[in-house]
C-alpha cells in the first residue's frame, strides 16, 4: 500500500501511518499538504494520512481548506503521543554534541530541556531528515531531535528519550481516500463522522444546528470555524461528533441538513485509538 504523507521518511507522519497501517507500507513522502492531496488524486498514492489538529497547538486551519475544496473522504484516525527523542551516532556521547539539528517546532518543544546545555541549535527541514543527515555523514558532533523510528531506520541511537517539555502532547491525524475508491462501508462500523455546514446571519441559526446533537445523544467533539474566501465574513464550521446509534445518527444529519443553509459530510468512520 502506498501512502502519502507530508514529511519524509521517519517523521511523524510516518510513525503514525504505520501505527494505523501497520509495518510494509510504502511512503510517498511529499513537501507540503497540498502535495499530500496531490498524489492521492493524480494516482501516485493508493490513500494518505495527514494531521489535521494538535493537542497543544490547536488546529492546522489550511488543512480544514483542503478537505472542504477537494474530492476525498476522510475514512479514518488515529492520535499519536510527540515523543521528541535527542538522537545520535552509536559510538558518541553528550559530551562530544556540540549542535543540535532538528525542526523549530521541534527545538521549541524541547526548550527546557536545551536552554542549559550551551549546544548551537540549527534549524532543519525536517526531523526526520536531521537524523538522516547525522547518520548519513556521521556527524558526531551533532546530535538530532526526532521520533524513536528514525533511530531504528539510520541506525542511531537514542541518548535522551521524550526529552520535550510537555509529555502530554497528541497530533490527531486522518487518513483520506478518493471518492471513486470508496467501498460500502456498514453502518455497524461506524461510530463517528466529520462535516462541515453554513448557517445565514440568523438569530438562532447556529443553536439550531448543534442543539440537533443534544436531541439525538450524539457527542460533538470538535467545533472548528474557517472563513469563506468568497464570501467575506462568512463562515463554514466543519464538525466532528460522535455516535452510538447510527440510526439516530442519520435522523440527526437529516435535522441539520434541513436547520442550515447547506451541509457536506466528509467522513463517516470509526474513532481513532491513540498511540
């Protein structure tokens, strides 16, 4: 199976695509998350994985964009715990890290942990590809932050592990499918679903599409507003909820369908484990 990530090989991205997938997938590595929808349109990939929010830094809006102009489906999650590991070649030491590579969200994460060494921090493309770079080159001077798999995949090791601030750290990631590969999915698997609707500048307007999810004991677990390009000051709000009772499920969408000025379900699948 191939699958299409934003990042390379050993980034986040990566470990959680085999955490849902399982081992033996094959990565397409792509630059940015428009490449990501790229390849799974144009062929390059049979499905991909992208994170679409964060625990501690909230929700990655551009990737809400993509799901809303795009023809794909989100067909399942997964949540992965940050683990930010300082990785270095087998044979040295702290003693001879006199630079530390990473990405610089990765270096912030890890700030508290850095700010006493006196290492030069360096910042990088990508996690993935500092480690890659230290191993390729073996640098023993310097060390990389990244996750525990680039370790595994250029032999390095692990010096210092979750070395990052705030241990309670979860990316959510979806994984998306092409509309024309889409298989019939039972109702009996499904217990959560994702959409995005509009409601006019309307007294009321709003309440009356979530108060639907009170009437029918579906849960909402995500809220999200992004702005209409066309429209200014307009607003879509995309929805995540989550369900026992598909029926009620369904009676549900049909409510809010009628309450508001146009609704798109995106995703019908099961909830995500966490890793």
């Amino acid at each position: 199976m191939r699958v299409a990530i934003q990042g390379y090989e050993g980034c986040f991205h990566h470990i959680a695509a085999e955490g849902y997938f399982g081992p033996g997938i094959e990565i397409v590595p792509c630059a940015t998350f428009r490449g990501v929808v790229k390849a799974l349109e144009e062929r390059e990939a049979d499905t991909a994985l992208m994170a679409i929010e964060n625990s501690i830094a909230g929700s990655i809006l551009p990737n809400y964009g993509l799901l809303q102009d795009r023809q794909l489906r989100v067909v399942g999650e997964i949540y992965l715990q940050i683990r930010q590991n300082l990785l270095v070649l087998p044979e040295a030491g702290l003693d001879d890290i006199r630079e530390v590579w990473s990405h610089p969200m990765a270096l912030l994460q890890c700030a508290d942990y850095l700010d006493d060494k006196g290492w030069r921090l360096v910042e990088t493309e990508d996690t993935a590809l500092s480690a890659a770079r230290i191993a390729k080159e073996q640098v023993r001077h310097a060390a990389a932050i990244a996750g525990e798999l680039p370790a595994r995949l250029f032999g390095l090791k692990v010096l210092v592990p979750e070395i990052n601030t705030i241990r309670n750290n979860h990316t959510r990631f979806v994984v998306l499918q092409r509309n024309a590969d889409l298989s019939d999915r039972r109702d009996e698997t499904i217990n959560k679903a994702s959409l995005f609707f509009q409601v006019g500048h309307r007294k009321g307007s709003l309440a009356s599409v979530l108060n639907t999810m009170e009437r029918y004991d579906i849960n909402m677990t995500k809220l999200q507003s992004y702005p209409v390009p066309s429209d200014p000051f307009h607003y879509l709000f995309h929805l995540d909820m989550e369900f026992e009772d598909t029926g009620e499920y369904r009676e549900a969408i049909l409510h809010m369908n009628a309450v508001s000025d146009s609704l798109t379900v995106y995703g019908e699948y099961e909830r995500g484990r966490h890793i």
